[in-house]
C-alpha cells in the first residue's frame, strides 16, 4: 500500500504538469520523485522526464510523515492565498457592479433615485387617485391609494426652469412618489394603504435685488414612479375639479396649522366666513387665538410671501 505523501505527491501529478503550483510545491515533489520508485514510474507514464537526474534514496516511515504534512501545509498555504485574492476580484467586481446600476437608475429616473429607490419606488399603475378638491385658496386636495404598502412618503420642491426661477411663470411641476420600506427599515417606519396630500398651485414672492413681485403657478401635479417616463397626472392647469366640502376644508386648515402654515390657515378660514381666531384656538385646544403672521420662506434671490410645502396627510381618517 502506498504511503501518505505518495498518494499527496500523485494527486498533484496533473498540477505539477501543467505549471499550476507554486515554485517551491514543485521542487518538493521533483525531490519527492527523484528518491520514489513508484512515483518515478507513475510520473515516466506520462512521457516526460525530470530535468535532473534521479537518485532513488529510501525513507524512514518518520521521514515519510514529515514530508507529506510539509506539502500538505504548503498546499494549505496555496489554497488559501488563491481563494483570497479569489474573494478580493469577486467583491470588486460586486462593488463595480452596484455602482454601475447605481449609475444605469440614476439614468433611467432622470437623476431622482439610485438602486435602492429603483427597486422599493412603487410604479404609477400601482398608484390612484381615489379624491381630488380644489380649496377655495386654490390649492388642489387629494387622495391616493396603492395596492402596495407605502412606507416612505416624499414630496418636491417647486420644480422650476432655470430661466424664469425669478420670474413670473406658469411652468412649474410639483411631485410625490411613494416607496416600500427596505427589510432594515421594517419596523422602523409606519406602512399604509392610502394617504392625502395638499398641493399650493400658486406662490407669490418678491425678488430681492430688485423688489419687482412675482406669480408662479402649477402647470401640473404628477405622481413619479420608477424611472422619468413612470408618471400619473395627478392634476393639471385647466382641469375641472369639484369644490371641496367643509369637512375636507376643516382637515386642511388643520394641517395647515400643524404645519405651521398659519397665514394659510387664517386666510382659507376668512375665505369660508369662519371666525379664524375662534377656529385656530379651538384646533389648538387654547382659550385664544394662535396667531403667528410673517411665516415668509425665503429662497436665496426671492422671497415668497407665504409657505407653500406640499403637506402630506398619513392619517387620512382620523376626523377633524
């Protein structure tokens, strides 16, 4: 029966020729070689012929267990050393990878989202408008519903031209797009069915080198899925939308106040004939009015007037 570094150094045979160990592997077996007979004729099988010539020398059985567990340690070693520079190419590649379809969503959604947004964002045909008011300050109420979880809410800015951001215009968009939650914010995060929200459609401001006021008006309101060509109307300029009753219209003026729009919620209370200081006292729970004017959001070269967030309702049937 074959002893154990025989059996080591022929399993290496088909390594050794074709150049695959490691310098100092192969001189071993050459020696290993060199002093077995047995090995020698397995190797002369093959056709070729070491470049030294061969002393076949006898070996203790001591000798013969040293040396196999030297070539299994130096295999060990090898073995090691290539499955980590193995899992060093596999995780730049990985890395190469997220950061190229990092790069492929940003592309697709027009500059919004990266991977992950691309693949939580809920797409506009899972989205849909359930109610839609028009206030009577003009600002657009409505109710959107999906058919999956929404976790993450958000809203944009006025999406504005470059051109006319200090000019009157009627070329802006607002936004809202929804999410699920990611498994390492589950449980974190509130998950919902349906949710409101309150778009201005209108800002007045005041330029500020020049003083000169300006209008800016809503072009259209869309829900963004995806990718930039994902998109649901969800109200446009000339669209006709029924005048919101006044229970919706007590809602908003809640939220405007919870929002701090309070020069927003006096004014929607006046344009109704409600008594603003009486109304603002009782959803404040206080004995008097809660009066907090000069509520101007300023933004860099123009100063708007008022604050014209977007305001979005998670509670939509909680009654006011």
């Amino acid at each position: 029966m074959k002893n154990r570094e025989c059996a080591i150094v022929q399993d290496l045979l088909v390594l050794y020729e074709d150049g695959m160990l490691q310098e100092e592997s192969m001189q071993m077996i050459e020696e290993h070689i060199r002093g077995c007979e047995e090995c020698m004729k397995i190797y002369e099988n093959t056709g070729k012929e070491l470049s030294i010539s061969c002393e076949v020398t006898e070996q203790t059985e001591a000798e013969q267990e040293d040396a196999a567990v030297a070539i299994m340690k130096k295999l060990k070693k090898r073995i090691t050393r290539k499955n980590k520079i193995i899992l060093s190419v596999i995780l730049t590649l990985l890395l190469v990878a997220v950061l190229a379809a990092d790069s492929i969503c940003q592309h697709l959604s027009g500059g919004y989202w990266g991977i992950v947004d691309m693949i939580y964002r809920i797409p506009s045909d899972r989205v849909e408008v359930t109610q839609i008011y028009q206030l009577k300050n003009g600002d657009i109420y409505c109710e959107l519903r999906s058919d999956k979880k929404i976790g993450i809410q958000s809203a944009s800015d006025w999406i504005i031209p470059d051109y006319a951001y200090e000019k009157s215009t009627e070329d802006v968009r607002l936004e809202i797009s929804f999410r699920q939650v990611t498994p390492w914010e589950s449980g974190n995060v509130p998950e919902m069915y349906r949710l409101a929200a309150v778009f201005a459609t209108q800002r007045k401001g005041t330029v500020v080198e020049t003083d000169k006021e300006i209008t800016q008006y809503c072009r259209e309101i869309i829900y963004r899925g995806k990718t930039e060509k994902d998109c649901l109307v969800i109200w446009e300029r000339g669209q006709k939308v029924e005048e919101a009753p006044e229970d919706i219209e007590r809602k908003v003026i809640v939220e405007y106040i919870r929002d701090r729009q309070i020069d927003k919620a006096i004014q929607e209370c006046e344009s109704l004939g409600w008594d603003s200081n009486k109304m603002i006292a009782e959803i404040c729970g206080e004995s008097q009015g809660y009066i907090q004017y000069g509520s101007a959001d300023g933004e860099e070269s123009v100063n708007f007037l008022l604050n014209y967030d977007t305001i979005l309702i998670n509670n939509i049937d909680i009654q006011y």
